[in-house]
C-alpha cells in the first residue's frame, strides 16, 4: 500500500491542476463573454478547442510516455496549460482559440500519463478504487476553479485571474522534476512515433471486444459531463438568476459530487460489482438529474438546486475512474497507456462533437433545458445497453 500512495498523490495533484484550468474557463467565459461582445454560449466553443486539441493528442500519447517517461510528460502537460491560459487572457478572439488548443494539448495526455505509472504501481485488487481516487483530480480541480475562480474574477479581473490559474500549473509543473528519476525509469529512446502506433491505439479501442461497448458510452457520458461543467454557472446565472458566486458554489458543489461518486463507485467495483453494470446505473442516473436541471426555474430553493447537482455530479463526473480502471485491467500493464489514449480518443471526441451542438442549441432556440434534454436521450440509450449486456463480460 505504502508504494500506492505517493504515485496516487502526484497523479492526483497533476490531474487536479489541469482540470482546474480548464473549468477556469466557464467562470472566466461567464464575464469576458461581455467584454468581447460575444453570446456566453460559445463558452461551449472554447471549451471544444481544449478537447481538440485533447483529443489530436491522445492517441500518440503513448509514444510520449514511453520515450520521455510518465511524470516528464505530466511536466509538460502543466506547462502547456500554464502557456495556454496565459494566451487565453488576452482579449482577442483568435488569441483565446490559440490558448483553448494548447490548453487541449496539454490537457490530452495527462490520464494515460497516469495510468501508465499507476497500472505499474497498484496491485490488481485495489486497481478501481485507485483509478478512482487519482481520478478525483478532475472534480478537485473543478470544485477549486468554482469556489476560486468567481473570487479572483471579482477581485482582479478574468485576464489577471487566467493568468494566476496557469501559474499554478507552473509551479506545479516544476515540483514534479524531482520526481523524475524515481518514477521515469522505464522510459525507452528505442520507441518511434509512427501511424502504426495510433492506428494499434485506436484499433484496442474499437475492436476489443471487452472494450467496445464501454468506449462507445463514454463518449456520450463525456458529453453529458463537460456539457454540465461547461454550461451549468452560465445556464444558473442567465435563466435562474443566480449571481456569478452563488452559480460557482453550485459548480463546486457538483464536482465535489463527482469527487465522492469516483471514490464510491470505485470502491463498489473492487468489491465485486460489475463495471458495466456500475456504468450502465450511471447512465441512467445521470440521465434522471440532467431532466432535472432542466426543469430549474428562480422559483426553485437555492438548497433544492444544491442537491440536483451535488446528486447530477456524482454520476455525470463520477463515472470515470471505474471506465478507465477497467481500461487499464483489460490491457496488458505494459499497453496500458497506449489502450488509455485509443480510449481516449474517443472519450474526447464526444465532448469535441457535443459541446458545439449544444451551444448551437442554445443559441438557435435560447434554451439550455433543450440542450441538457437531447444529450440525456443518448445517456440513457447507452445506460440501457450497459444494463442488458453485463453479463457478457
């Protein structure tokens, strides 16, 4: 257990640290939206560009960590998170789609960085609950750019508080260094980035038959969860008259949801509770709380839309660590990082496609309600399908 902890602890950090920066990114789009005289929905557009850039990265992934070694990469990744926001806090709009791509390719190879250290790490019978724990980074990081974030805007501007959000990336990013030769030891100058590679990736995800149906609905669960995290303090402050802190408590809230939901639901599955049938519960969760955003009005108890989101985040960002945990113990431990970013890839894509479909959604009928109700439909499709085909495991 002793060789879990510090592992589990720097991924956390890492992975807590690039979430934070890219959730930055709604609270800071909820006031530079004004000043750039652009519609607060295209938040949804920024938010897509991360995950582009994510997901052009993801599958050649592997090749990075292999050669330069899981916490050099993780260096890298915090430094272009660092490089990205500063140059999204410059208000222009070709400048922010910049800063949104290298954001995104920073963001990319963070989890199959450390999935390839903890598959190597952590013994078979506590694998879920450790993905699971490490994958707690994102709502960490979530949770502290709701709670944070809204303050810093108030008290020095969003291009000030871009700004101090990628330095803390910085620091973090030059922590790590003295960690490199106790962890990178693997690392091969023999390995070559080739299309072979990233089509093998690619290849583990689609036709694996383990993998297949679980790759497929992650990539609507991804949807459903950056479409929560992406337009939740936009959706409360426009249409249920919220004000820009009482919104980030809301968001805080929801992510520290998903924080307990991964440890929960983790701790579930090493316990004997089949991962696509966890899924598959999650789905179907997830899909209840989304119609239930959707109805909010100004008449709804601040206390009432607490609880939906705390209850909407547990599923919607709770679901990771049990996918990427069963990822991981599919593939052999030495293809784990590879299987991570084919997985990936298309994980990243479903928030790639949604996240503009639903700002166009809102922006051609005015109704973030319709938005949240046409990703629940495919949430709940793929709940179904989990739920019926468990038992082919």
């Amino acid at each position: 257990m002793s060789g879990v902890i510090l592992p589990v602890a720097l991924t956390l950090l890492v992975q807590a640290m690039v979430s934070m920066s890219t959730v930055a990114i709604p609270v800071l789009m909820s006031v530079a939206a004004g000043e750039l005289n652009v519609p607060s929905s295209y938040v949804g557009f920024f938010m897509s560009l991360i995950y582009l850039g994510a997901t052009a990265i993801a599958p050649v992934s592997g090749y990075f960590i292999s050669r330069f070694g899981a916490i050099g990469v993780s260096q890298v990744c915090l430094i272009l998170c660092a490089l990205g926001l500063g140059i999204f806090s410059i208000p222009v709009i070709s400048m922010m789609i910049i800063g949104a791509l290298i954001m995104g390719i920073g963001y990319g190879p963070v989890t199959p960085a450390s999935s390839h250290l903890l598959v190597r790490t952590t013994p078979v019978s506590m694998m879920s609950v450790v993905f699971s724990i490490k994958q707690t980074g994102v709502p960490v990081g979530g949770a502290m750019a709701g709670a944070i974030v809204p303050h810093l805007v108030i008290l020095c501007g969003w291009k000030m508080s871009a700004i101090l959000v990628g330095a803390s990336c910085l620091i973090l990013g030059i922590f790590l260094h003295r960690y490199r030769k106790q962890f990178d030891t693997e690392r091969s100058t023999l390995s070559r980035l080739s299309w072979k590679n990233v089509v093998e990736s690619l290849k583990m995800a689609v036709f694996h038959q383990e993998l297949r149906y679980i790759v497929i609905a992650s990539f609507f669960f991804s949807m459903m969860q950056l479409s929560l995290i992406s337009f939740i303090v936009i959706y409360l402050i426009e249409d249920v008259k919220m004000t820009l802190v009482q919104a980030g408590i809301i968001l805080a809230t929801a992510q520290t949801g998903g924080i307990i939901g991964r440890i929960v639901w983790g701790a579930l599955v090493d316990r004997g509770v089949n991962p696509r049938l966890m899924l598959g519960i999650l789905g179907i969760a997830m899909t209840a709380c989304a119609l239930s955003s959707a109805a909010f009005s100004p008449q709804w108890p601040f206390f009432a839309v607490l609880i939906v989101c705390a209850l909407y985040g547990s599923a919607a960002i709770g679901w990771n660590g049990v996918y990427l945990a069963e990822v991981a113990r599919i593939a052999k431990p030495e293809l784990a990082g590879m299987a991570t970013g084919g997985s990936l890839f298309f994980t990243f894509a479903g928030i790639l496609v949604g996240l503009p479909v639903f700002s166009l959604v809102v922006e051609k009928s005015g109704n973030y309600p319709l938005g949240f109700g046409i990703i629940a439909v495919a949430t709940f499709i793929c709940g179904i399908v989990l739920l019926l085909s468990h038992n082919s495991r």
